[in-house]
C-alpha cells in the first residue's frame, strides 16, 4: 500500500470532478482524483455523450428520409439500433482522449479505483489488481454522478428488460418498445426511437409532459410526439411486469396491459454512494442515494463537499461543471456562485431549451407580462434548411420590458436559447426586449427569431 496526501482529493472524473479538479490546480492547489472507469465519467460513457450523439444519428436518418429520392430506396429500410448505435459511439474514444490531455497536461494523478471513506479525511482506493493505496486530503470532493434507478421488483438482467444504461448496449432493433417514466431522458428515447420507425408507448405517471417547462412547450412536444407515432399514456402507475423470451406485457394499476418487444425503464436516478463507506466520514445519503449540501456545496462535514448528479437537482452536465468549480471556490476563499439559473436542454426531436419564467410562474405571482411569438415557419434560414417546425418565445414584463423567460422549441433551440440568456444577465435596464429590435442580427439566421418575437410582443403593447 502506498501512502498519498493532497490539497484536494476529487472522487470522481466526470463533470463536476473534473472542473473541481482544473480549477484546483489552476489555485495551486495539489490535486489528486479517483475514478475507476476512463476519464469523462457517466455522462462521456453511458450519459449525455452517447444518448446525444445517438440522436444526432438519427436526425440525420430522418432528414435523409425526408428526401423524396430516398421515400423510393428500399436500402434505408436496413437501418437498425445496433448500426445506428455503433455509428454514435465514434464520439466516445473522442471525448476519453480529450479528457486524458486535460489531466495529464495538468499533472493531475488519477487513481483509476474504487474509493471508500476510512475516516473524515481518508480513503482507501482498491484496484482491480487487488492492491491499494491510502489517500488523505485537507479536502476531499465526492463527485461520483448517478445511474438509473433500478426498483428491486424488476428483473433488468432480462434480455429484453432495459435501464437508460443498458439501452445503449442493445443489440436488436425492436418492432415495438415500452417507456416507462415520461421524464427528460423517457421523452429523449421516446423522440429517438420513434425517429427509427419504431412503435413507441410512452407511460407517464403524470398528467401532462414535463410539467415543470411552459405549457404551450409541453403541448407543443406532445403533438409532435403522437404525430411520430408515439402514444402517451399520462397518470399511469406501474403494478408489475412479464417478461418472456417472444415479449414483455407491462401490467399499469389501472388495468392496462401493454405488450411489447421491449422495455425501457426510465423512471428517476440514484447517486453512487452506496460504496463509498460514508458513515465513516460522518455523513448519509438519502434513500435515492444522494448527499445533502449547503450553498457552497459543503456537506455535513465541512471539509467534504459534493457536487454533480450526486447532489440531485437540476442533474445537468452544464451545472456540475460549474459546481466543481464553486467548490473550489469555496475552498480558496474566493465567492461562490450557487448554481440555480442552469437553462434546460433537452434533446428530443425537436430539441427543447428554456430560461427564466414560464407564463404559469408569472400569472400564479401575479406580474403582468406579454408574450412575444416567432414561428420557425415564418423564419428564412428555417426554410432553408427545411427545419420549419417550432417557435421561440420571450416573456417580458408589460411596464419595463423586462425579459423574465424565453423558450424554445424547434431545431437548434439549446444553442439559440443562449442568446436570450445573455440578455436577461444583464443588469438594470441592459435586460430588455428592446435589445433584439435594435441590434441586426444576420440574415438568413434561427437567431433572427429574437427579432421577429420582439416586434411581435411589442406590438401587442401597443394594441392595449
């Protein structure tokens, strides 16, 4: 056993282990981490990475399929999930290599084992080799991300039994397929396998679709969903599952049962804790695995911090960057940014984005506001490029035109939505709806829609 100490050690190589992990560095600070999978965590391996790049994959088939030369080829009906799968993979190696240089041109040791807590400043990191090393460190950072949730009740070694991991290890192309749980990464797979020409039932134990985005987005995901052939079945619950070698029946406690060649089981995530041996450091996590923190992401322990998925909400790659970051803030003394303004970004075909207020936050808070529309199908680029399909819309206050949300549905909509994002940082009366009237945007341009939304909420103004 050899014995290691560090300023910081980080627990953890994806997203916000590996921000906490250059920020350290760049404050001089001694940094070691521990990772027993290659660099880039969950979301470069089986996360955000794969999934998106899987649909970008499939955009293109379905652009492609949208040619009318291609309506009459009978080769495009040979595409399947697994050569689909393994053309999105390509990102991968990509992105491991990526993440290698960071490290190494950072001379930051990584430790590629398991970590578990032996005291409050202490871990034991185990090998497969079956060696290990002893690590203290002044501070330590848990940053271990989460992994699908899987109820004790469901057999997922199953064939045909599948979580948003093991989806992406499929090696058949299902007729029909079975979503269970219509949140972000269930609509994501829903829109992608629907893409493929694949019979979708989408359950949902809600009564509507994301509910925590703007209504007319929500309605909006819902139509184009059914119009791909998706059927969404809203407040359903789940009893129990059949699963044979032919096909899965999933049994709804309504009565329902729905049969199908597959099923996905996307129902919530939990942290990876359970190995980590936290009541030796003095802390617990919660029943879905994850650890409480303070505004400066300290836990109960305040020299052990955590960040990324581990903590729960928002569960963004965007955020956890950020968060390794005010981590280190916070250890160098420096101010510390809590990260509660993360836009959303959500993959589905069309791709959904937004920022700020929905109209249901501002009606229920009773600030008046108008509405500013733009229809991609007015918009030239969105011609074009044959992507008609979607709208942005500004939220601003009806007295100081004061941008309180935007939102984005339609191709491009995670890129365009940062535009408005900027604007609404801005402070005083630099956040206003007049900027998008008084500055050129090119032309033929998506972001031109700020524009077009603009003059259509301001005119409305003046029809009062």
């Amino acid at each position: 056993m050899t014995d290691f100490h560090y300023d910081l050690l980080v627990i953890g190589a994806g997203p916000a282990g590996e921000a906490a992990a250059m920020a350290a560095v760049k404050s001089e600070l001694s940094v070691g981490v521990v990772d027993a999978q290659s660099l880039g965590g969950n979301c470069t391996h089986k996360g955000t990475i794969p999934s998106k790049a899987l649909r970008h994959v499939v955009k293109q088939v379905v652009n492609v399929r949208k040619q009318p030369d291609m309506l009459q080829m009978n080769a495009m009906s040979a595409i399947t999930y697994p050569s689909v799968l393994e053309a999105a993979k390509k990102v991968i190696p990509k992105k491991v290599s990526m993440h290698k240089t960071y490290f190494m041109r950072n001379r930051i040791r990584v430790h590629s084992g398991w970590a578990e807590f032996t005291s409050e400043n202490s871990v034991v990191v185990k090998y497969d080799n079956s060696t290990s090393d002893n690590i203290t460190a002044d501070k330590i950072l848990i940053a271990t991300g989460s992994r699908p949730y899987q109820p004790d009740y469901i057999d997922f070694t199953h064939p045909r039994v599948y979580d948003s991991d093991s989806i992406l290890q499929m090696e058949h192309t299902p007729r029909t397929l079975v979503i269970y749980g219509a949140g972000v990464i269930g609509c994501e797979y829903a829109s992608i396998f629907s893409g493929l020409g694949i019979k979708v039932d989408l359950i949902n134990g809600r009564d509507s679709l994301l509910s925590f985005l703007d209504t007319e987005i929500t309605d909006a995901l819902s139509y184009h969903l059914r119009d791909k052939g998706v059927l969404v079945r809203h407040s359903e619950q789940f009893d129990y599952l059949e699963a044979s070698d032919e096909m899965v029946t999933v049994h709804l406690k309504s009565g329902k049962r729905i049969k199908a060649d597959a099923m996905l089981w996307s129902n919530g995530r939990s942290g990876n804790t359970e190995k980590l041996n936290l009541a030796m450091a003095g802390l617990e996590a919660n029943s879905r695995g994850q650890i409480e923190v303070d505004d400066e992401y300290r836990t109960a322990n305040p020299n052990i911090y955590a960040a990324g998925d581990v903590v729960g909400w928002p569960s963004l790659a965007s955020a956890s960057y950020d968060q390794g970051r005010a981590v280190v803030d916070s250890i160098t003394g420096q101010a510390v940014r809590k990260v509660t303004d993360a836009p959303t970004g959500i993959y589905t075909l069309p791709e959904i984005s937004s920022v700020g207020k929905t109209e249901a936050e501002l009606t229920a808070a009773k600030v008046p506001y108008e509405v500013g529309r733009a229809f991609f199908k007015d918009t030239a680029r969105a011609q074009i490029s044959d992507d008609g399909v979607g709208m942005l819309k500004i939220l601003f206050h009806l007295d100081t035109q004061e941008i309180l949300g935007i939102h984005c549905f339609g191709a491009e909509a995670a890129e365009i939505i940062h535009i408005g994002q900027a604007i609404m940082k801005q402070p005083g009366e630099a956040n206003n709806i007049n900027y998008f009237t008084n500055t050129t945007f090119n032309y033929p341009t998506m972001a031109e829609a700020y524009r077009v939304a603009a003059l259509n909420g301001l005119n409305r103004l003046k029809r009062q």
